[in-house]
C-alpha cells in the first residue's frame, strides 16, 4: 500500500518566481547595455546622421537644425553639453587656399614692394604702405593707390570671410594734418579705404568694419624715420573662419 506524502511537504529545488525573477533581470541588463551601446555614437558616424537629416529637411523644404549647424561649423555638443572642436582640417585647408588666392592675385604688387602679405592668429592681413595710399597727414586717397585698392577688393569679393580695415600710424603727432591726434588720422584713413571697397568695388557692407589704431600696433619701434615710415600702414584682415567659429 503506497504511503501518503506528508502534510506540509516541499518540491525540491527553488521556488518558481525565482526563475521568472531572473529573466526580467536578464532582460533589464540586455535593455541596459543597448542603450549605452547606442549613446556611444563616434564623431564620423554622428556627422553622417546629421547630413543625412540635413539632406532630408532641405528635400522637404524645412531649416536645419542647431545641431547640424554646430556640426558643419566644426563644433559638436558632447554628453555634458560643452562644445568641443570636431575637426579642424577643412579650416586649415580653407585658409591655405585663401592665402594661394591672395598671393596669386597681388603678386606684381607683392614683387614691387606695394603691399605685403602675412599671417597671424587673426587671419591673413595685406598690409598697404601710407606712401602707395596717402599722402603725409591726409585721409585723401592717392589717384594712383585706387588701383590696387581695387585689385584687393577683387579678391575680397571672392571670399566668405569678413574683412577688417585697420588703420596705423607711427608715434608722432601729425604733420601737415587736419586730424589733432594719431586716432583720428588713422580713423579716418581705415573709414576712407573701407567706404571705397563698399562703394567702389562692391564688397558687401556687412562683412566690413573700420578701425582706427593709432600708433597702439607698430610692427617695429618707432626710435628711427625709417621705423615710422613702416609704421604708416592700412591693413586688410582677412579674419580667419577658424577664429570667428571659436568666438
């Protein structure tokens, strides 16, 4: 005769919620690990989605969105919300043809000493004697200095960039002037170039400023007549995209 179980027996082995306990928490780690998989997106693959969604509104007729602004513009948002530099290449590769450009475009000029061209952290800069412009202790532009004002206006038409017009003088009070200090002479020298690239050769008014310097910026020290001739400048910057990008 088969004997009776026991009231108040046990199945062997564990309890059955323990099993349906831990396939959720297997699941809750499989959902886990997608989600960091998918937040850990690199810069290239993340480029690649924004054209994509930039190609897709542009089709449909809408805005692009800040962030793929931020994208094109060299810039991205990482995980904390600061912006940090993506890449620089394009820029750097910009600014090299920017400078063949110039180069290539005032060469005769470069040769015959009427202007220089050179490069610093604000951009390119095409620096004009105060002889080729100007006469001593006048704003009045030369007859003959219009003409390669218009050559470098040619080239600035071309480009994206905005255009800073400095005015320089040496450290002396002005000779045969109109203006009582270096400010005002260099003020209006920097306003009379940067009215004449606007009205004469067409570069758009919003890409281009004045600034008069005064003697605040020699390039060498005003102790000889020499030094101070080289003082008396006008300077075209060409700013740099890298730069206006970081501001």
């Amino acid at each position: 005769m088969a004997r009776k179980k026991k009231d108040g027996g046990s199945t062997p082995g564990a309890p059955l919620w323990v099993a349906t306990y831990g396939d959720m928490v297997t699941l809750l780690l499989c959902f886990f690990v997608l989600l960091f998989s998918m937040s850990s997106l690199d810069a290239k693959k993340f480029s690649a989605m924004a054209e994509s969604m930039q190609l897709a509104f542009k089709l449909q007729g809408g805005d692009v969105s800040s962030t793929t602004k931020r994208i094109e513009g060299g810039m991205m948002l990482d995980g904390t919300g600061e912006t940090k530099v993506v890449s620089d290449a394009n820029e750097t590769q910009k600014a090299k043809q920017v400078l063949a450009l110039v180069q290539e475009s005032l060469k005769t000029e470069m040769e015959m000493d009427d202007i220089k061209v050179v490069v610093d952290e604000r951009g390119i800069i095409i620096s004009v004697s105060e002889q080729t412009l100007f006469d001593e202790g006048s704003a009045r532009l030369r007859p003959e200095s219009k003409r390669i004002l218009y050559k470098i206006g040619g080239v600035l038409k071309q480009l994206p960039n905005q255009i800073a017009i400095e005015g320089h003088t040496d450290s002396g009070i002005p000779v045969n002037s109109i203006y009582y200090d270096n400010w005002g002479l260099s003020a209006a020298r920097a306003a009379r170039v940067t009215s004449y690239m606007n009205e004469e050769v067409g570069v758009s008014a919003a890409r281009l400023k004045a600034i008069g310097m005064g003697a605040m910026a020699p390039v060498v020290p005003n102790d000889t007549e020499a030094h101070k001739i080289l003082n008396r400048r006008v300077e075209v910057v060409i700013e740099s995209m890298l730069r206006m990008v970081n501001r």
